[in-house]
C-alpha cells in the first residue's frame, strides 16, 4: 500500500533514516459524475485545506505538518463496512531541541501507521524498556495486551495485519518513538540531542458513506495525541468549539502526574509553568531520550469522534501551542469561521497569535468540511477585537 502526499512543511536540517520507502503521489481521489475518478490537488488549493506557519520570534522554525492521503489494510471489521474507504490524514508536530524528530514525523509516521504490523511491536517493547525507570516494566497498551504476550510476542493464532486504526496508531506511535530514539542516542555527538523531541497530533477521517471528507455526511474522526498540539473542531449546529484532542500533556496535569510521580519531579519556571525534571513543559513526546527513563512517553491517547447527520461539523484545525498559549479554543473556531478559505484563515489565524505577541512558532492547518460557511454565531468577536486593539500587554499577562 502507498501513500498520497499533499502537502508539508519542508525543512533542511539531517535527515533521519527510515527502513521502508513508498512511492506517493499528490492527489486525493475522489468520485465524480458517472461514477468517474477525480484527481484532487489539495496542495494547489486553498479552498480544502489551508496550512501556515511561522518560526515567530524564535531563531528558527521546529514546527511541521503533513497533509496525505492515507491507504490502510482494510481490517475485517473495516471491510464489513465500506470496502473503498479513502482516507486523508493531517498531522501537526512541535519539536523542542531542534527539528529533527518532528519533520521525520511529519515526513514518515503515516508511512509507518500504513506498514505497522504486530509482529514489530516485540522490538519496539524490548527497546523501549532497555531505558529501565518507567519503562523497566512498560505496560503493554490496552488495545494490543490481548493479542501478545508480556515480551509482546504476537500470541499463536494471532493474524498480525488485522489491525483496528486505533490499534495502528498505538503501535506506529510507539515504532516511531523507537525510530528517532535510535539516531539520537547513537548517531550525534552534541550533547544538546539528547533533549530533541516533538509533540504529535493526527487526525485520520474514515468515511462511512463513501464521500470525499469535504462533502462527507457520516464518517469518524479518528485522533492520535501526545503531547501539547491540539485539535479542535468547530460543530456547525452550535458553533461552538470542540476538543478532539484529550487535553494537553503537562505534568501538572492529574492524570500524567500520577503516571509519573515514581519517577521524577516537577519544578515550576519563572514564568509559572510545570516542567518535568526542570526541564520539559510536556509530559508525552517523540524523542527525549535523557527524559525516557523518567517517563516521557509517545504512548498516544486516541479518540474516535463520530460525525453524523444530528451533529454536523464545519471545519477543523490543528494548531501548536504557539497559537493557544494566546487564544483560547473558542477564539480559535471564531476566527477561523471570519475567513473565505482555509488558506486565507489559517495565515490569519498565525498573523493574530503573532500581533497577540506569541513567543513560540505558531503553526495552523485548517481542513474544510460540509457545513464550511454556515452563519454560526461569534462568540469571542468583542473579546478579539479588545485584544487585538490593546497587543501592548504581553500575551502573558493579557490572560
């Protein structure tokens, strides 16, 4: 199976190496009338999706993107339910430490969501736990801990590719994990590669009625998390905002606290915020093979999110914490929904959290859906404008 390319943040720092190689092409196909095949360039237009991002203030951009579409081993359960499902996937990662592993994220963990099989993940365990700590007994994930055994081995009788996508994201995750630790701990004298790592956020659209997903009526989300990027979706009856997303991983908060409080500690810098060990404001991510045996973790939080007739959606966005460290969720969706097209909305969107004095790279991806342009109401439209009208107050101190 191979993958479609639509589109990605490019950057020109080294690469790291990858095992498998698929061709891609840059189009979406889509059915047009008499059952024909379209080729949709969705890399040529704003009018679907609409990317944007800027290194800000900061000496350089560690942000990136991707934009594809994705082919998958249809799982049983899959086939029973639409055979021809095509998929698009959009990713957006926020490296710290430098790029490294959020463009090899952007560049290759769909390849990896496509090739994943069970028979990788005893190599992936066996790896992860050689940083002992956390990982000296790493709990095998819900989703996979029946079908291997504790060294996870696939148990007889196993078909190793009949995979759930939630069970394919749990193990590229974790594969790619693996991946970038390799090369940092073995390839790299600096000291400082140590602490590269990226958070990651997907989001996979699996149609049920056969539609491409702009014209789509039914058809899930599926979101792959980890880390602080965030996803959210703007529900066209209400047009309210909606977290796809689980919440961000810091290690303030109560879930992540208690899955690390035996491995480390958290101290607060002068701007208030948590860091785990002194050091990271995330308490999940890519990399960071210092922070490993303490407990950073790319085990993801995935979430299916249905879409329906009785709750239609209008758009979605994926944005890096450069964005909601100045705007809130609501803000975001308000914005977004001001703008004809994606393009011109997401370049918007990262020119507000610039004039909001944003002091990290903002990135935006905006990916139209059915009800894009629907009168909503404007919730934040008073709130946006004081704002934006008083940018002589830090961004930090305007919350």
């Amino acid at each position: 199976m191979g993958w479609i390319r639509l589109g990605h943040n490019v950057c020109t720092k080294r690469q790291l190496s990858i095992t498998r190689q698929l061709n891609y092409k840059n189009y979406y196909l889509t059915k047009g009338v008499h059952d024909s095949l379209l080729r949709i360039n969705l890399d040529k237009t704003n009018q679907l999706v609409g990317t944007c991002t800027t290194r800000g203030t900061r000496t350089s951009n560690e942000d990136n993107y991707s934009v594809v579409s994705l082919e998958l081993p249809s799982s049983k359960s899959l086939l029973e339910m639409n055979k021809d499902a095509n998929r698009a996937y959009f990713g957006i990662f926020d490296g710290h430490g430098g790029s490294v592993v959020s463009e090899w994220l952007s560049k290759h963990l769909h390849e990896r969501i496509e090739n994943i099989s069970l028979d990788d993940f005893h190599s992936t365990l066996a790896y992860l736990r050689s940083y002992r700590g956390y990982f000296k007994r790493f709990p095998i994930p819900g989703l996979i801990r029946d079908f291997v055994d504790d060294q996870g081995n696939p148990k007889p009788g196993v078909d190793v590719n009949d995979l759930t996508v939630e069970q394919r994201l749990t193990l590229a995750f974790l594969s790619a994990d693996t991946s970038c630790l390799k090369q940092l701990r073995g390839g790299f004298d600096d000291a400082h590669e140590d602490n590269e790592g990226s958070t990651g956020s997907i989001a996979i659209f699996e149609p049920i009625d056969k539609r491409s997903f702009w014209e789509s009526d039914e058809y899930d989300i599926i979101i792959g998390h980890v880390g602080d990027t965030r996803i959210l979706l703007c529900d066209s009856a209400t047009g309210e905002a909606v977290q796809l997303t689980t919440g961000d991983h810091h290690p303030g908060n109560p879930i992540e606290s208690t899955r690390l409080n035996k491995y480390g500690f958290v101290t607060t810098d002068s701007f208030g915020d948590d860091r785990w060990m002194g050091m990271l404001a995330t308490s999940r991510a890519f990399g960071d093979a210092k922070l490993k045996r303490y407990g950073i973790s790319a085990e993801p939080d995935i979430v299916r999110h249905k879409i329906r007739v009785s709750n239609p959606a209008a758009f979605i966005v994926l944005v890096t914490d450069g964005i909601t460290s100045v705007m809130s969720d609501q803000e975001i969706v308000d914005f977004v929904k001001q703008h004809k097209d994606p393009g011109m909305s997401a370049k918007k969107l990262v020119d507000a959290a610039d004039q909001l004095q944003s002091d990290d790279n903002t990135t935006a991806v905006v990916v139209r859906l059915k009800d894009w342009g629907k009168r909503m109401q404007d919730y934040t439209k008073e709130l946006r404008a004081y704002r934006l009208e008083n940018t002589t107050m830090s961004s930090r101190q305007s919350w």
